[in-house]
C-alpha cells in the first residue's frame, strides 16, 4: 500500500515539473480561418522586460490569473480558447480563440475588441512559401548559380559568416543531412497540432543559406560558417506547397528576437499582420536584419516585405518591381533535400536565402556600421563581391566598379 503511493505521489510530482503550454491543446481546433487573436495586456505582476522564451513564466499565480482572465474572455463573446503565447517583450499575452460555425471572424473581432482587458484583435492569417516545385531530375547537380554569378569561392576567401546567427523561419529543416549536420543551433517546432517534421522548403532554404563548403558532397552555403536557427512555424501540405499561419509566425518570430538572432530570413509572403509588424520593428530596432521574399501576386510583394527596413527580394527582374526590391540567383539552384538528398529549386524563396546568407557575410566584416548591398543599377541584381568589399573596405579580388547601392535595414 505504501509503496503504491509513494508511486502515485511521484508520477504526480513528475506531472507537475513537467513544462507545457499554459492551456492543453485541443487536437481536433478549427482550421486557421476559424481563429482569432485576441491581445491581452499583461498584469504587472507577470511582466518582466528581461523575459526571455515566451513559452510560460514559472509563476502559478500569474499563469491562473491569466487562465482565468482567457477564460472569462472566451466565455463572455461565446469563443473557444485554443492555445496562447506570453510575449513580455511587448507587455501582452496573445490567446488563439475559436470563433463558432455561424458566426464570421470579423464578427467576432468586433465584439471582443470592445472588452477593457483587450488591447487589439485580429485574424489569424495564412502565408505562403514563395518557392516553385523543386526537381528530383538531377540532386547533386552542383552547378550553383551563385558559384558564378557571385563567385562564392573567392567571396569566402574574405569571409564566411563565422560567429552569425540566422534565424529561418520556414517549414522543418533536415538537421541530419550531411551538408546541414552541425550547422543548426536549435531546430524547435512552433506549429500547434501537428508533429515535427524534416520538410523540402526548410530544408532547401538552410541548405542554400549555411551547407558545409569543402566537405567533398553537394553545395557549399552562401555563408557556411553562420549557424542556423531552425524555428519551424510552416508546414507542408500533401498538395507540395509550404503554408503558415500568423500565430505560428508570432511564436517563431518573438523567440528569434529574443535570441538575438543577427539575421531573420522569412521566405514567406502573405497579408499585412499588425502584431507581425509590431515585432518585426522590434528586431529591426534591436539591429536585426530582416530578409523576406518578394511576391509578384501581392501589391507591393506582400507582407512582410512591403514592411519599411525589411529586405525585400525577388528571383526575377520585372518591371512592376518597386525600386527597392533586390534580385538574387533563385532559378535553378541545387539545394539540400530531407532525408540526404538535393533537388532542384526556383522561387524568390531561395533568392531571400541567397541574400540572408550575404547579409552574413558582411556583418562578419561590419557590425558597427550601416551595410550597403551593391547592385547593377537598375536591374537591381546585387553584386555579392562589390557588397563584401564595402563592408570589409578592401580591394577584394572578385568586388567590381559596380556602385549604385541600397542601404541594409532601416
């Protein structure tokens, strides 16, 4: 008899210590269209500008208080509460909640924004990978676009992103592959309800940011000496294509920032996101460089690259580009595939990766200053070599005369 309650008492002991989100998972949630985010100011009981990953606070008062306060929100507009973020960074708590059949989102909206404890509600939105189909025809095809066209092998000569860190926000990234092993600090899952997974879009993203060079296998990153963030907050669909929803992108994006990530790359592209924004002027206050992926569909490439100081970056060199927007390779680029393989790929999604890969380049030479891409004019192709040289101020062997330039960041 004693000894079953000397288990039993362990077991919840063990349940107890156990660290997990505030509220339980509800597995069968309504799709993202069915949700919103409701913007909760935090007591001050709880907020603390220090607060590091957002994922609980260690206070049992503090997490009942705010289990209540969800609850009687949830309860009084007829919501379902779905899962929730504590974001100290910006004194709030954000609750996902579930709005009814029969009723609209922005119905719901409405309705819960009018209650004093809320500070701003919103939609949860839905983002797309901008990266075409990869091909399976040729995976170790080692002809990189960039090998030429930005002559990575001399580039690395002067630097090669050593001592950067670069947050990729994308779907799951293969830590095993052999050109991607040892290259990820971290690899953490931020979207609710499904399990980790190694994905293509991740994958080849941090494959053309980081891969090894000189390990005698497939490509060589644009910046292999840079360590990766691999903050999962996309997921692939069975149709191929790469999705996101804006509460997964909040969880990612507040913990790259609070790691102090150098580089942020968002190859993603979707609807304008007050609470997105309000973070991304965050990172951009705190000197991070945020890259992002130009949509020709979107006015303007869509969100986050229409954002001020966002780096906004497309494959493809048109007309109805804003001047601000910077072509890099990403037509035909080899890249790292899960499961030890390499596929072909296309999309502004991978020339985002190649110029988050280059922005770590030149912080390596250039920390203290303002960073400037050199482009070709206006075709807006950046020149790789003539950037570094800038930042490294030296007469490096592969730079060009080329100077009509951007100015990194804000």
């Amino acid at each position: 008899m004693i000894r079953r309650c000397l288990v039993g008492l362990l077991a919840l002991c063990a349940a107890l210590l156990t660290p997990g989100p505030a509220f339980a998972l509800d597995a069968s949630a309504p799709p993202p269209e069915r949700q919103i985010l409701v913007m909760v100011r935090q007591p001050p009981d709880h907020y603390r500008l220090q607060g590091a990953y957002g994922g609980g606070y260690g206070d049992e008062l503090g997490q009942s208080a705010r289990q209540r306060l969800a609850r009687r929100i949830a309860r009084d507009y007829g919501l379902t509460l779905v899962d929730d973020w504590p974001m100290p960074l910006m004194g709030l708590d954000c609750f996902v909640m579930a709005v009814p059949d029969g009723r609209t989102t922005a119905a719901a909206i409405d309705q819960v924004q009018r209650d004093k404890a809320v500070k701003w509600a919103q939609p949860v939105q839905t983002y797309e990978a901008q990266g075409a189909p990869g091909s399976h025809n040729d995976p170790l095809y080692a002809a990189q676009p960039a090998a030429k066209q930005w002559r990575l092998a001399e580039l690395h000569q002067t630097a090669t992103g050593r001592g950067e860190k670069v947050a990729v926000i994308d779907s799951g990234i293969d830590p095993t592959h052999p050109d991607l092993a040892g290259q990820l600090l971290m690899n953490k899952n931020f979207v609710s309800n499904r399990r980790p997974a190694w994905e293509l879009h991740g994958t080849g993203v941090a494959g053309i940011i980081a891969a090894k060079a000189d390990n005698g296998i497939g490509i060589a990153g644009v910046a292999p000496g840079a360590r990766l963030l691999g903050l999962r907050a996309c997921w692939q669909e069975t149709s191929g294509h790469t999705v996101c929803d804006s509460f997964s992108l909040v969880k990612a994006l507040y913990f790259a920032i609070n790691q102090d990530a150098d580089v942020i790359n968002m190859s993603l592209a979707g609807p304008d996101d007050r609470l997105l924004g309000e973070l991304l002027k965050i990172g951009l206050d705190r000197g991070i460089t945020v890259v992002a992926a130009y949509d020709l569909r979107r006015p303007n490439g869509g969100f986050p690259a229409d954002l001020p100081g966002v780096i906004a970056v497309s494959n493809t060199s048109m007309a109805r580009l804003r001047p601000t927007v910077y072509i890099a390779p990403g037509q035909g680029v080899p890249t790292t595939e899960p499961g030890g393989r390499w596929f072909i790929v296309n999309g502004s999604s991978f020339a985002a990766a190649h110029v988050s890969g280059l922005v770590a380049l030149l912080r390596q030479k250039r920390r203290s200053a303002a960073l400037a891409l050199v482009t070709d004019g206006p075709g807006r192709a950046i020149d790789a070599c003539a950037s570094l040289q800038r930042a490294a101020n030296c007469d490096c062997a592969c730079g060009s005369s080329r100077v009509a330039s951007g100015r990194l960041g804000p």
